[in-house]
C-alpha cells in the first residue's frame, strides 16, 4: 500500500506543471474574450448550435453555466443549450494533454462531441420553440470571484484538478494491484453493450470529477473510446445544477436529462461498434 500511494503521488506530482500551463491559458481566454464569446453566441441565431458545439469544448464547465444562464433567459434556443451540453469538455482536454495522449484521439474526441452537439442541436430547434423568459444573473447568485486574479483562479482549477487526478489515480492504482484485469474489466463492463450506460451514469454527476474519472479509466484502457465519449457527453460539469436551480419547469429539466442521457448512450453503442 505505501509502494502504490508513493506512485500515485510522484505520478500525480509529475502532471501539475502541465496542468497549471493548460488552464491558465484557459483562464486567459476566458478572461479575454468571455464578452465576445458570449455575444459570438448569443447573435448565432439560427446557427446557434454551430456556435454552441465548438464553444463548448472550450475546458471547463464555465460556458456550459453561462449557456444555461442564457438559456433560462430564453436567449439561447434548447437546441442550442443540448449542443453545449453535448460538447463540453470540462477537464477533459487538459488530462489527456498532460498525459501526453496521441493527437489523434484527443481530436477524434472533440470532433465527435461537436458533430454529435452541433446535429442534436439543430433536430431539437426543428421541433421544439421557447418562449422569453425573465433575466437571472447566475454570477451573481453564483458569487463568482474569477476576476480578481488570473493566476489565482489558474491555481484553484490546478489545485483541484491535481486532488481529483490523486484521488482517482489512488483508486485505480488500488484495484488495478489487488484486482485482476479480468475482474476489472467485468466491473466497467469493458466488453459489454451495456458499458455506455454505467459511463453515461457517471458523466451525469455534477461535477468535474466525472470527466476526470471517465478520462484516467479510458487512458488505462479500462473502458473503450466510445464508452469513454458516451460519458463525456453527458457530463456538463456544474450546468446542470445551475439548470435545475433556475430553471422552475422541472419537467422540462428531467426532459433535458433524459435526453442528454439517451444520446449519449445510443452514441457510445454505435462508436464501440464501429
């Protein structure tokens, strides 16, 4: 046990720098360019979902809560929120680029997710109109103190990126030396049709631990890609507790969860067959 707890922290150790490059150049977008972001989407229109899908792999949950933000304002079409949803990344990019994984599958990922948000996006705004609703601020109910300091901001995203990495990399370590493979293949369903289901279950947590969790099993080779996408796409890191939070049609939420869930399953099937 002490052998595999020095392991995880040095491999863990050996990741911060990379982390902490990654998202400050995200935080520094961001900070730069979230007004324009913000309007790039908001005047899309009808190209909503184009807009929506590839902003939405921008790293991190914080366009996935101004989407839902705009959203519940009804400035957003529903189309146009799925495609967000869909696409989001949260801490997905930053882990696979610090463990260095082949370009190729980082961008087979993300082009996946933005094709998959961008055609869900526009089916939706084909069958389904909003009307206008009432403004919410979600920073300030949020209390968001992102703007005092970039590099302050970088640290905590870092910082909490790096426990959930330990955490997870601790856990995995543990089963994988007191486990078989074949035990642990059984446990997330490797193999099976049935694994999308468990991935997408996961991805739908609130929380950027998911899209941690989901990254490290399919960079272990515990799940397949598809399995590893299925989950990705349900997991929109914190939007969805903002969604439920502001949003007072519950139904109409439980209907975007379900969905949410159902394409990521059917697209998780589909890709592990192919």
């Amino acid at each position: 046990m002490k052998d595999i707890l020095i392991d995880t922290i040095l491999d863990s150790i050996k990741l911060l720098p990379f982390l902490f490059v990654a998202f400050y150049i995200i935080e520094l977008f961001e900070h730069k360019f979230a007004k324009k972001t913000r309007e790039a989407i908001t005047n899309s229109k009808k190209f909503g979902p184009i807009v929506g899908s590839f902003l939405g792999i921008i790293p991190q949950c914080g366009f996935s809560v101004v989407a839902t933000n705009l959203y519940v304002t009804r400035i957003l079409s529903l189309g146009t929120l799925i495609s967000v949803y869909l696409s989001t990344s949260d801490e997905m990019l930053p882990i696979l680029i610090s463990h260095n994984a082949p370009p190729k599958d980082i961008l087979t990922i993300l082009g996946v997710k933005v094709l998959i948000g961008t055609m869900m996006g526009f089916i939706i705004d084909l069958i389904i109109r909003k009307k206008d609703a009432q403004e919410f601020s979600i920073c300030e109910s949020d209390k968001c103190d992102c703007e005092e300091s970039l590099i302050k901001s970088t640290l905590i995203h870092t910082i909490k990126t790096f426990l959930f990495i330990f955490l997870i990399t601790l856990v995995l370590n543990i089963l994988m030396s007191y486990l078989s493979e074949e035990i642990l293949t059984k446990i997330f369903m490797t193999n099976s049709i049935f694994a999308p289901f468990l991935s997408c279950l996961i991805g739908l947590i609130p929380n950027c631990a998911p899209s941690v969790l989901i990254t490290e099993l399919y960079l272990s080779g515990v799940i397949k890609i598809g399995t590893c996408i299925a989950g990705l796409l349900t997991n929109s890191g914190l939007a969805l507790i903002v969604l439920f939070k502001t949003n007072d049609n519950i139904k109409e939420d439980i209907i975007i969860l379900t969905l949410i869930y159902i394409v990521g399953v059917i697209s998780g099937i589909i890709i592990n067959l192919i």
